[in-house]
C-alpha cells in the first residue's frame, strides 16, 4: 500500500471530528468536467461572460442556457465509487461534515446529508425579486431565461465570481473545523480562495491535512499528507484499508 495511504488510515483510525472539502475534481469521473486544467471548462468559455452578476444582467438567456447545458450533463452523471465511501465515511466517524464547492448534487444523491453546498445548486432557481427558492427538476428547460411565479427573473442558485458566500453556511463550516482532527482537500485547484482558507483555518486549529489530487497545487505544501491520485481510485483503496 501507499504509504501515504498507510499514514492517512492510521489518522483516520484515531480521529473523531472529520471534515472532507471537495471541488470540481471530485465529479471528474463521473464525466463533469473541471474548470482548470487542459480540458476545463474555462479554456473553452470566459467566466466574466457566464458566472458574474454583471454577465447575468447583460444577457440572462445567455447564462441560463450555458447553466442548463451544464444541467443536463449533471443529471445524466451517476455518483462512483468516492463519493460513496464519502456517504460511508458520514455514518463511519463519530461527527462528519463534507464542504463542497460542486453545484452538481452528486454528494446528496450518493447519501451524504451532513453537508454544506457552498457555491449553491445548479438544480435549483432563486428568483432575483422575492428570493423564492425552487428545485428545477429533471426535465429540460426550453423558456429561460426562467421566471419565478412572481413574474421576476429567476437566477440560477450558485455563487457567481465577484459575489459573497451564504455567512450562515461560512460560520458553519469555520464552527465545525475548529475542533475536526482530520479534513481532505479533495480535487480542488485551490484557485478559488475560500475552500482554501477554511482548510488553512482547520490546520491553525490542530487538524491534520490531507491533499487528495491528481496534481500539485499550491496550497500542497500546508497539507500533512498528500495522496497523488484520482478520487475515486485513492477513497476506494483508502476505504479498503481502513475495513
Ligand atoms: P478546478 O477546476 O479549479 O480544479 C479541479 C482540480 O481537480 C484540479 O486541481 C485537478 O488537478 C483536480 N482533478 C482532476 N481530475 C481529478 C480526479 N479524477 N480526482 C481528483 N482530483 C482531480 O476546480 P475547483 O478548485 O473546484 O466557481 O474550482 C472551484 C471553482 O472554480 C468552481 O466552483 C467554479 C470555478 O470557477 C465558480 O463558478 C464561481
């Protein structure tokens, strides 16, 4: 065996306060692409043109259909093996809480219910006047951009670049990885700050950090234990073990 994975399983025997924060490397496998990287989201389309406030106000339609195409890959990806040992680590360790910065859902529909959406849910509208929250469903959407009952524009439910996080959701977080022992950094690029800076928050208060990513990114270096490989490969093996 690995044997960072050797040392991670021996942390994870002793710990009781477990945190894991996931990004968009996390979904990979299930076929939803990342943001960065060679095939990334973002080499193919601008984020100020599709995921700002300031884009949704110059052309809704346009960032409603770039959000429904995303929607429609989502709801045909399945959770795999990772973010069921993910659902398993939830009812395996004393308290849990998974962060994820994934809009797509597959977290919740693998069994995880300790968890906080933090950048939102792309299978869910908020409507810009009265707030009203709705669940989009499964079927395509063909009038957008949508419009809530009130008769307002309706955005999508996701944090957009340039706007803040839910507070209540960020004191949450902070409150639960102030006493976890251990937290994943899971397949994130640490490109956008916050998840990085709650992970940094939890290692000022005593937590052991473990990098989980195919690649090396700049926060690695704060991390105790890195694990280069795929998240569904390395939790499966790292579930394996712990058994
Ligand atoms: P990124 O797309 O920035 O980074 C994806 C990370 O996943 C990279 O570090 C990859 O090396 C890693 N990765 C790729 N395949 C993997 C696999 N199979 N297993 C594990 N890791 C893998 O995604 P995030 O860091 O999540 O924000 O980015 C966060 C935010 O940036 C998104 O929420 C979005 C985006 O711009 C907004 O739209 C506001």
């Amino acid at each position: 065996m690995n044997s960072q994975i050797s040392k991670l399983v021996e942390a994870a025997q002793k710990a009781r306060n477990v945190a894991v924060i996931t990004g968009a490397g996390m979904s990979r496998e299930s076929g939803i692409p990342t943001f960065r990287g060679p095939d990334g989201l973002w080499k193919n389309f601008r984020p100020e043109e599709l995921a700002t406030p300031e884009a949704f106000q110059k052309d809704p339609a346009l960032v409603w259909e770039w959000y429904e195409w995303r929607r429609q890959i989502v709801l045909k990806a399945e959770p795999h093996e990772g973010h069921r040992v993910i659902a398993a680590m939830e009812k395996f360790f004393p308290e849990f809480l998974l962060i994820t910065q994934n809009v797509d859902g597959l977290h919740p529909r693998a069994g995880n219910r300790k968890l906080i959406e933090i950048h939102g849910s792309i299978n869910r509208a908020r409507c810009t006047k009265c707030a009203t929250r709705f669940e989009l469903g499964s079927r395509v959407l063909s009038e957008l951009p949508l419009r809530c009952d009130c008769g307002a524009l309706a955005r999508p439910d996701v944090v957009w670049f340039g706007e803040s996080y839910d507070s209540n959701l960020l004191s949450a977080s902070l409150d639960f990885l102030g006493s976890a022992d251990l937290v994943w950094v899971v397949g994130s690029s640490g490109m956008v700050s916050v998840p990085v800076y709650l992970a940094a928050q939890a290692r000022e208060n005593g937590a052991l950090l473990v990098d989980l990513n195919p690649e090396e990114a700049e926060f690695s270096r704060y991390c105790d234990i890195k694990i280069r490989g795929t998240a569904g490969q390395v939790l499966s093996e790292f579930w394996k073990a712990l058994q």
